[in-house]
C-alpha cells in the first residue's frame, strides 16, 4: 500500500539504481513517491478479470533485420567516448567478481 | 551420537550457456566474435551506439539468432513458443553498459523438451547397448552475453573492461535436476556441443567461452537414524570445459554431505550459494555474492516487440534440422561395425559424417552393400584422410578436415567399388585417395587415376610370374629360407615384387604365386 511506503523502501529502491540520496531527500522522496504510487494504484479499481496481460504496447510483431554485420566503431572512437582508457580497454573504477548478467 | 551419513543421492541440474554463431550481435548490427576462429584485432573493436549504450540508440532483433535459438531447441525436442517476449533484467556493471541484460523471463523462446543422454558404462564411456537417460530440458532462452573484464588494468587500481563481446546472441539452455553423476552432466555437456555444432549453432570452441556450464548440485542424505536431508543447492558458475564440469560436481558431491555433518545446514530459502571453480587445485570456492544481485527487476523491454512464431515459419526452420549425431553414431557402430571411439571421432564433425553417408549412398547406388560401403569409406575418412587433413593443416595452420581434401562422395564411392571388384589394392585405395586430393588430380573420374598412377591390379599371370621370377632371382638366400620352410620371410620378396609393379600388384596373389614356386604352397 502507497501510504505504507517506508524509508526503508526509498532507500532500497535508491540503493539498487545506485543513487545516494541524503536524510531529507529520502523523506521527501517518501512522499513524492507514495503520491505517485497512489495515483497508479487508481487502475486496481478496473475489473481486468479475463485480460490477457499485453507483451508490448505497440502492436508490431517480428521486427527483425538479417544477419548482416556493418562496420564497428573504431577503437579510438571508442576510447574518446570512454571517461577513461588503456590499450584499448575501457577503464573503469576496480570492481570484483565475474558479472552478474550473462 | 551424531548421525552419520549412510547413502548420498546426487540431484545435479544444469545451465548451459551458448554463444550463436551468428555473423552481427543479437541486438546491435556491430560484428559478432562467436562467427569465427579469428581473435578480434584488440579490445572494444565490436562495438556500436548500442553495444556502448549511447543515447537514443534502439535494439533490433536479430532473425538469425531467433532462428538459430529454434533450431537447438527443435533438436532438443522443445517446444518452440508461439509467443517470445524480451524482458530487461536490471544489474550494474560495467561488462553491460546499459546497465540491463536483455533477456527473456516469462516467455522464452523455446518451451519444456527432453534430451536423451546415451547409456554409459563403469568407465562413464558411451555404451550404446545401455538404456539411454532423458534429461528433461525447462526451457532455453535468448540473451546477449557481456562484455569482459580485466582486473589488473593500471597496476591494479582499475578494471579494464572489452566489449567485443557485449551483445553476442546467448541461448541458455536450462535443465530439470535430472543427473545423478558427473559422467552424466559430462555426457550431457558432450552431446549439448555435437548437436549445437551439427546444426550450425555454434562454433563450439570451449577455449573461447562458446560454452559455458553451471551446474546446480545439491544431494539428498540418508542419515544413520533414519532421517533422509536435502543439503544446500550450490550453483558453480561459469565451468568452460569438460573437466572443469566433471572436477566440480565430483567435489561438490564429496564435500556436501561432509559440509552437513559439520554445519547441520538444509536445503530452504536462503540457502542456496555461488561458487566458482579454482582449476588448479580442483576444487569449488565461496565467491562473494553481489548485493542485490538476485533484485533483478525484470520487465518487459519497451524497445522489443515481441515475436510470434507461426506454424509456417516452424516448418521453414525445422526444414534445415539434420540427422543427429547419437543417431549417426548408433548407426556407424551398429550397421557399419566400427568401433565406438571411430564412431566419436566421425561424429565429432557433421562435414564428416556427411560426406561418408553421401559416399555410402553412392556406393549402394553402384550395388554395393551399405554396410560394407560404410565401414571402408568411414576407415578411408580416419586414415588416409585423418592423415592427409592432419599434415595439411600443419602447413596451413587452419584446421583441415578429412571432408575438406576436395575428395567427394562419388570419387569414394568409385574408390570402394574397385576396390570390391579387386581392381585396387587397400594401399591403391589410398594412393588415388592422396592423388584426388593434391592438386593434380583434384576432381579426377577415380578410375582415370587409378589408371594413370598404375595401381590397377596386373591381372596378367605371365608379367607376375616374370616379376616373381626376378624377385627369387634377386633375393636367392631369402628364397632358400622360405624353400627351408621359413614362410614368414616371403614378405621382403612380395614386397620387391609390388615394388617391380609399381604397386600395381596385389598381395595376395603375388604371396600365392611365390608361396607355388618355391614349393610352399
């Protein structure tokens, strides 16, 4: 529920999209988002019972292209666009582990 | 007293991720490294606004990898969906600039399927008279892999992070907990690699990370009092070969129910863990776990459509599905009579295989027997052509196959019919074989250089007899030897005689001739 929104929850949301957020922006950010929370919460008054949830809002299928590689960027493009290089590498603060993703 | 462990059940399911060899990325239209052997000229030579996240840049599905994706699940026995959607599974790190993976969560492409791993024996080799064991596939799934890191970038004071691979289609094939041994997940692994690469999935090359195993390894305890408990699931992350797979469920089996005794811990929410593989000392280790790495925050990508899969474009897909390779092999040992190992080695490349079933079908078409085509053109194949692709592709560095000489099914099949006929001696078979593929006579009617190099059996009674008679004269203490009663030194005077004929004479009747005139026969 909106209004039970915590600080603990402000805080959980700004860790995971790695945000810092002070004391006081937490609070406000508290309530901003409980607002915004409750505004949405409005379309759990429509009876969807039998709606099949959407994959996309658009109605477009199969947008594909062939299998066609074209020219890559160049490395020292690359490296311009980087905040920080090295022999080709993109340099970035020393983080652990092997990646999370894939 | 404590209790004490008296059985271990294994109950070991498995992820396996593989690179498609598709030609651009799964996303981007940047090229893909998984297409070829070739190691890409740096770091960050693959990429593009997608691949390096800039503004405003769009994701654009590559068919190929959908059709690829298809392919393995078809062969997999999956069902293929109707409906795929892509979903973006949020985590921040740098081999992703994006800062999301995209994925698929609740509707992959390919649906529930069963592989059936072949029967193994004690020594965990394939024994093809033992019942095979399906393996329930959950699902596979397209992705795009990331990029790499390196960690000692700067001295160490940095990661330096490569995007050629960043975006590379990844289909990750997910299994029900249906293993019981690590010979079991190997055999698994091994014929997962044959299938991909026989339909043209994947390069498959395991140094190159074209297929990487996670297997989910947990074991059900029978304690002294009775009790039976589940240990804690461990995950082992990012295994990229045979041993490596087999070194870590074997481990993790010994060290689980120890781990028990030791801590009490149960299989529950919570309990599960990462680990990674140290392959020097064979053995699992804790890895840190991420914060938050399991709050992914999937949702659907609103930059993909999804795609809908008709029946039409099914059957177009499954048109290029080709026999498979436990079936060829079953086939090669069981008609053909060869040897398991020949039959591992010819299965190992589909180029291979089908250049030996299109020569055996040629073969038959003259009136051969099959069988009988099948297992001369396969030892053909495995010597002189294992050998002849072997010195080739130390010459050019490239790897050569047997099917890669120029040599084709209907030379072979002409091969094996002279052969049949005793037209040929076996070292003539090779001889043509060596000549059809060299230069020379590439392409050649097999006949005609038969012909040409002189390797049709002499079939005249009176020129083997001249040569028989020059060889006794030639040799007269060996001679005496064989009159004597000695009859395994005969070979150094057949072995002059085919020298006189060029080869051209068989051994058999040269042996036979001589054996008569030196009153041996």
């Amino acid at each position: 529920m909106p209004d039970e929104l915590s600080i603990e929850d402000v805080r959980k949301v700004a860790k995971l999209a790695r945000l810092a957020v002070s004391d006081a922006d937490a609070e406000r950010y508290r309530a901003e988002l409980a607002a915004v929370l409750g505004y949405v919460e409005r379309l759990g008054e429509v009876d969807v019972a039998g709606v099949e949830p959407m994959a996309h809002v658009a109605d477009s299928i199969n947008v594909l292209r062939d299998d066609e590689p074209r020219i890559a960027y160049d490395p020292a493009v690359v490296e311009k666009l980087a905040p920080d290089a090295e022999g080709g590498f993109i340099r970035v603060p020393r983080v652990l582990g092997e990646g999370g993703g894939a | 007293m404590p209790p004490t462990v008296q059985h271990v059940r294994p109950i070991i399911g498995m992820e396996i991720h593989v690179e498609l060899s598709t030609r651009a990325k799964v996303f981007a239209h940047a090229p893909s490294p998984a297409c070829t052997l070739l190691e890409p000229a740096g770091a960050n030579v693959m990429t593009d606004e997608l691949v390096l996240a800039l503004p405003g840049s769009l994701p654009v599905l590559n068919r190929r990898a959908v059709e690829l994706s298809m392919l393995v699940g078809m062969a997999l026995g999956c069902a293929i969906a109707d409906l795929a959607v892509w979903d973006r599974k949020s985590y921040f790190y740098p081999d992703l600039p994006k800062a999301y993976q995209i994925s698929q969560y609740a509707d992959p492409i390919c649906g529930p399927g069963v592989v059936e791993v072949p029967g193994l024996d004690e020594q965990g080799e394939i024994d093809l008279d033992a019942d095979p064991t399906p393996i329930r596939i959950t699902r596979a799934h397209l992705e795009e892999d990331a990029g790499k890191l390196v960690h000692d970038c700067a001295g160490g004071t940095g990661t330096g992070v490569d995007l050629n691979r960043a975006g590379t289609p990844l289909l990750e094939i997910v299994t029900e907990p249906d293993f019981v041994s690590a010979a079991q997940c190997v055999a698994f692994a091994r014929e997962l690699r044959r299938v991909c690469r026989f339909v043209g999935a994947t390069l498959g090359v395991m140094q190159r990370g074209h297929m990487r195993f996670e297997p989910n390894i947990n074991c059900e305890l029978t304690l002294s009092d009775g009790r039976k408990v589940r240990t804690p699931i461990v995950e082992v992350k990012n295994l990229n070969s045979f041993r490596a797979l087999a070194g870590a469920v074997d481990y993790e089996l010994r060290a689980q129910p120890e781990r028990y005794l030791e801590d009490g811990r149960e299989m529950g929410v919570g309990a599960k863990s990462t680990r990674g593989w140290d392959d020097e000392r064979m053995t699992t280790v804790a890895q840190r776990d991420k914060e938050d790495a399991h709050d992914y925050r999937y949702f659907p990508d609103p930059d993909l459509p999804p795609v809908v899969v008709d029946a039409a474009w099914r059957e177009r897909v499954r048109a290029a599905l080709c026999e498979l390779p436990m079936s060829r092999l079953r086939r090669y040992v069981k008609d053909y009579g060869l040897a398991l190992k020949q039959g591992e080695q010819l299965v190992e490349e589909r180029p291979v295989c089908d250049l030996l079933d299109a020569s055996v079908e040629a073969a038959a078409a003259t009136g051969m027997d099959p069988n009988d085509a099948g297992r001369q053109a396969a030892n053909l194949l495995l010597q002189a052509g294992a050998r002849i692709a072997n010195e080739r592709a130390q010459e050019t560095g490239d790897p050569v196959l047997p099917s890669d000489l120029g040599v084709n099914a209907p030379q072979i099949a002409a091969l094996l019919a002279m052969r049949a006929e005793g037209a040929i001696s076996a070292d003539g078979v090779d001889t043509v074989f060596e000549a059809l593929a060299s230069g020379e006579h590439a392409g050649g009617d097999a006949r005609l250089v038969a012909e040409t190099l002189g390797v049709i059996i002499v079939r005249d009674e009176g020129q083997l007899e001249t040569w028989c008679d020059e060889a006794i004269a030639a040799m007269p203490e060996i001679a005496d030897d064989v009159r004597a009663g000695k009859v395994q030194a005969v070979g150094r005077l057949i072995g002059d005689v085919r020298k006189r004929s060029g080869g051209s004479a068989d051994a058999k009747s040269v042996r036979e001739m001589l054996l008569n005139k030196l009153g041996q026969g």
